[in-house]
C-alpha cells in the first residue's frame, strides 16, 4: 500500500463517489457486511502482529469465523446448488446475487468490453427493486457525466452458480446508442437502486474507442483487461480460484483449483471500476523501526483494509481503479492527447496501433493474447514506440466468444494443444520451454520470471521501495537530476507488489544483460531493484503467517517450466530476481519499461521524480 500519510487518492473526488453498498448492503438480521468484514479484518490484524493471547493468526482467524458465522448466514446461491456464508474461506469472499426478494441489490454488465462511437450498448441488469436508474460517466482529467437513465423497469433473474465461466446468462435490461461526440476513454456506468430509504450503487463499465483511430491523437493508451478479467472473482471463480462449492477456494498453487475459462457476461468485483477514496495498495513501506521490528512477522495492512470495506480481495492487483484509472487522470490532466483501447481488440483489429507513434501501457499485463503481443511487435519495429510502466508479464491467454481461456502450466490440456497447426496458441507460461517458448524480453524488455514479489509481506519488506539508479546519464532520466547511485520512487514507494527484471551481471559497476533468459545483447538496464520468487519463511514464523508462501515453490516451477530438473543448483537461480527499467531498440521502434505495477501509484501522489520520468518518455515517443 500507499506510504503512511499519502495512502489513498490525491483526486479532490473519489474513485469509489458514490454510496458504497459496503456499508448500506445488510443482512437478514441487520449486521451491516462492513461491520462484519472491519471485525474480521481487526481480529486478522491482531493474530498478524500476535496481539491475541497465545493464538496464531489462523487460530484467530478462525475462531472468529466460527463465532460469528451462524447468525449472519445468507442463502446466495439457490438452494438446489448448495449454500455458503460470507466467512467462508473468509479472505476470498465473493459476490453472488441474492435471492431474496427483501434484500436490495443491483449488478450489472455490458455485452462487449469495448465500443466505438455509434455502436450500440446491450446492458444487462438483475435486481430486486421495481425500478433503477444509471449514470454513465466518463473518467479522466475529471468525471463527466455524459448522460443519465431513470426510472427503468429492474427485474431479477436467476444466476448460475458457473457464471465465472459460463455467463450470467441474463437477458438485455437496456440499450443505448453511443453518440458521436462521445470523446474515447474509460466509462463507468452506475446503476442505482432504492428502497425504503436505503440506497445501494454498483457499476458497470466500457472502454470507447476512437471512431477513427490515430487520426487525431498520437498516443494510444491500452488498457490491461487481460490481467482485470484473470483477477476479478464475481461469481467465485477466477485465474487463482475456483468456489469453495466447485471444489476451490485459496491462493492459488501447484494443488489448488483454478478457473481455466473466465467470462465476460458478469458484473466486476466490488473495487475493480470504483474504490472508496483512501483505498491502499497492496505494496507497502514501513517507515519507522515501531512499523517493522525485529522479528516482527510479515504484515499485508492492505488486505486488512479490503475485508473491513467489502471490496473483493483481488482489487488490490488489477483493474481500472487501483491502476490504469491512475494513469488517465495524469495524462489528460498534464494536456496530452491519448485514445483508449482495451487489450483484448487486437483480436479483432490487429492493425490498431497501425496510426500511432505511442502505445502506452501501466499497472499489471500479466494476461495478454498472442494477437495482442504480435500488434506490439508489429508496431514497433515498423517504428513505432511502446512505453510500458507495468509489471508481471507472464501468461499468454486466448479470447474466445467473451471467455478468456489459460490453462496455465496445464496447457497440455488446452484443446487447441493436440493439433500441431493450432498448438502456438495454447494458454499458458510464455517462458514454458515445451509451450510458447517466448520470453517476453523480446517484446516488453523484461521478464516476468526474473523479478516476482517486492515490498509485501516476507519479500523484500524493509527495501527502499524505489529503484538504484546506475546509468543516470539515459536519456529518460536527462531532465530528473538523478545521480549514480540514488534512490528512484522510494517514498511512494514504485516497487511492489509484483514486478519485472532480466538476468544480469555486473561490469565495473554497471549492470548489463547476460541473455541467458532471452534478452538482447544491446538491451540497456538503467536502474534495479531487488525482489524474490515469494517470501523468505525461515525467520521463526509460523506458516499461516505467510500469505504467498515460500520463494522455493515458485522457483520449483520456474526451473521445471523453463526444462530444467528441479536441482537445488538450479533452483537457487530462480529464488531472487529484480525490478528493473530498461531500454531497448527493436527495428525500427524502441521499448521502455519501467518493470513495477506501481508506478502509476507515483503518478497519483504527484511524485516529482516519477512524474518527470514519465513525461520524458511520454513527449520523447509521441513527438
């Protein structure tokens, strides 16, 4: 999360507005789910830091669960599909539409990720209110109401219990037509209902292209809705889980159940599109010995939060409000001219980047499609620039009918795997040796394998949250006044949670690549940042207090997907990785990266370094 002091927004509005339906969302027997989440989230706290007599975090965590778990029981799935409680495997709640009539709630979703001017908006909308109303604002340099809806007849409808992989499968509430002078950018669209006095608000949300792409801007802003499909977990299922009632349930690991298709027919989690204002990161600084004593056991404030709130548990890594949001508000707020676009058109329209100079993209890309890669590398060695302040690049997914498909380090079972014709589009690690066998160095100048965790529970937890910088004479850094040696982006702090590096060596004090993992020999690393495969665990701690668990797990995997044996030698070469920004010529083009999802964070804060930084890079790719 965000440093003491400066976590939460720097926007005079919030990203979250409107009423949370957090706090005014209530139980049969009138416990509100933020009192019930707050109390969770303090006991959870509490076990962390050991403040409960003689119990563990888990022992704490559980008999909470326990005490509190009868009177709040709630039936969200029909009762010929089983039943759950809201404590159940706690800390990946989700949501599911209820079925009780008495309980006021709206959700809501469009039939297509994306739009241009002109096209029509097929809006589908469950609720248990008679009537609805919805607000479709644009969100940038300010939020901009652009058109309102009132008084629109709402109806429920039932909900399968596999629509994370399926659909919701509900029939069209409402259709509009977008207008022409609608400017390209991120809109949010907020449904609305009330009963009695108590008010509940949900959104929905499309990306707007240009009607001619590249015609009147230069900059191409790309939105990483690969990663926010993979992450958002409405209906229980995500690229990390699977319902506790389909056999799931926890982080995911070489022995948990994970959705391999997720679909686009569904509302996004709570904290996805809008969070209240104050919402932390998940990275997090300790900035006094009191923050992190010796032998303190790992700390995750952020998740703390998220329970207390309400907001679904893995808003804290993806989506249009805790990352991409960010960097749209800076770019129209600093005067430049960008369009928008969602990862997921270049399967459709390969030749989109095809009228611009600039293709930006910031937050986390961990999940993008083959055909959106081969527009990037199309683009840039035509000439074009990709400047990329984003971390965790990892899986190569598929888009098929609004499902996204990755069968992960399982893609053998990928159907499009038993055809040799097909077989370069199965879902799965793009470093996987008998898989793509594509290194994402190649295209995005890192790798997602190389760098991991940083700034969050036992992984690097006292760094310095910024980058070293070594080659301080770059071009990119030539209006930053850094020296040799400082301290980029600490005080946000930039590194975390998850980040990007390549493998190198050290030269008479420079970092340069060895190209072991795929990089180029010219490929230029400018600053590093230390980080590892998951948490150091031998510091005396029990093992529930680790939430990401040890940093030989992930390397196992790393060694065995890259056709390596699982030696403990080479083992040992994937346990420690970094962040890192480099610099690299391909073709025509040119690729920067600033390898971190939180970047964008230092954006937010109005860091100057960072600020400036970007806009070096900005003006210097677009001029």
């Amino acid at each position: 999360m965000s440093d003491e002091g400066k976590k939460g927004s720097t926007d005079e509005r919030s990203s979250g507005a409107a009423t949370d339906s957090a706090e005014t969302e209530h139980a049969p027997d009138g416990i509100s789910r933020r009192d019930v989440f707050k109390s969770i989230a303090g006991a959870t706290a509490a076990g962390a830091l050991g403040a409960v007599a003689g119990k563990t975090q888990a022992e704490t965590f559980d008999g909470l669960s326990n005490s509190i778990a009868n009177p709040i029981q709630r039936d969200r799935i029909p009762p010929s599909q089983g039943s759950r409680n809201w404590i159940t495997n706690a800390a990946y709640w989700y949501e599911f539409p209820s079925n009780d009539p008495n309980e006021l709630e709206v959700w809501g979703y469009t039939d297509k990720l994306s739009y241009a001017p002109g096209d029509e908006v097929a809006l589908h909308v469950n609720t248990t209110a008679d009537s609805y109303e919805l607000e479709i604002q644009r969100d940038g340099a300010t939020l901009e109401t652009v058109k309102t809806y009132s008084d629109l007849p709402g109806k429920y409808h039932p909900t399968p219990i596999d629509c994370y992989e399926n659909g919701c499968g509900w029939p069209v509430s409402h259709r509009f037509k977008i207008p022409g002078n609608w400017k390209s950018g991120g809109y949010i669209i907020v449904l609305r209902v009330e009963r009695d006095g108590q008010k509940i608000e949900q959104e929905a949300w499309f990306t707007l292209r240009a009607k001619r792409p590249g015609a009147k801007a230069d900059i191409l802003f790309i939105l990483s809705t690969g990663t926010w499909l993979a992450y958002t977990d409405f209906g229980g299922g995500s690229s990390y889980r699977i319902p506790p009632e389909a056999g799931g349930g926890g982080m995911e690991s070489r022995d948990t159940a994970y959705a391999t298709r997720v679909h686009t027919h569904r509302p996004w989690a709570r904290g996805f599109i809008r969070q209240p204002e104050g919402t932390p990161t998940w990275g997090w600084k300790p900035r006094r010995y009191e923050d992190f004593p010796i032998g303190s056991p790992p700390q995750y404030p952020s998740t703390y939060y998220y329970l207390a709130n309400g907001l679904s548990f893995k808003n804290m890594l993806s989506g249009w409000a805790g990352y991409d949001s960010h960097f749209a508000r800076w770019a129209e707020r600093e005067g430049y001219n960008i369009e928008y676009a969602d990862q997921h058109d270049f399967v459709d329209m390969p030749k989109l980047l095809d009228r611009y100079k600039l293709a930006v993209v910031v937050g986390h890309d961990e999940y993008v499609t083959p055909q959106y890669r081969n527009a990037l590398d199309r683009f840039v060695e035509n000439g074009g620039r990709l400047a990329r302040f984003a971390g965790n690049i990892n899986w190569q997914v598929r888009f098929e009918d609004n499902v996204q498909i990755c069968y992960k380090h399982q893609h053998e079972q990928d159907p499009v795997w038993e055809n040799p014709e097909t077989r370069y589009l199965a879902s799965t690690w793009w470093h996987q040796h008998d898989g793509a066998n594509n290194p994402p160095v190649t295209t995005w100048g890192v790798n997602g394998h190389k760098g991991v965790y940083a700034m969050i529970g036992g992984a690097t937890p006292r760094g310095a949250g910024g980058f070293t910088i070594y080659r301080n004479k770059h071009w990119a850094f030539k209006d930053a006044d850094l020296y040799y040696g400082d301290i980029l982006g600490g005080s946000v702090p930039v590194i975390g949670s998850e980040v990007d590096g390549v493998e190198y060596t050290f030269r008479y004090g420079l970092p340069y690549p060895t190209g072991e993992d795929g990089a180029p020999e010219d490929l230029e690393i400018l600053a590093l940042a230390p980080a590892i495969a998951g948490e150091e665990v031998d510091h005396g701690h029990p093992e529930e207090a680790h939430f990401i668990g040890p940093s030989e797990r992930d390397a196992v995997q790393y060694a065995e997907t890259l056709g390596l044996e699982p030696t403990p030698e080479n083992i040992d070469k994937f346990v420690r990785g970094c962040a890192a920004i480099t610099n690299m010529k391909k073709g025509k083009g040119e690729v920067f990266c600033i390898g971190t999802l939180q970047w964008v964070h230092g954006l937010q804060q109005k860091e100057p370094f960072v600020e400036t930084v970007t806009r070096t890079v900005i003006d210097r790719y677009s001029a």
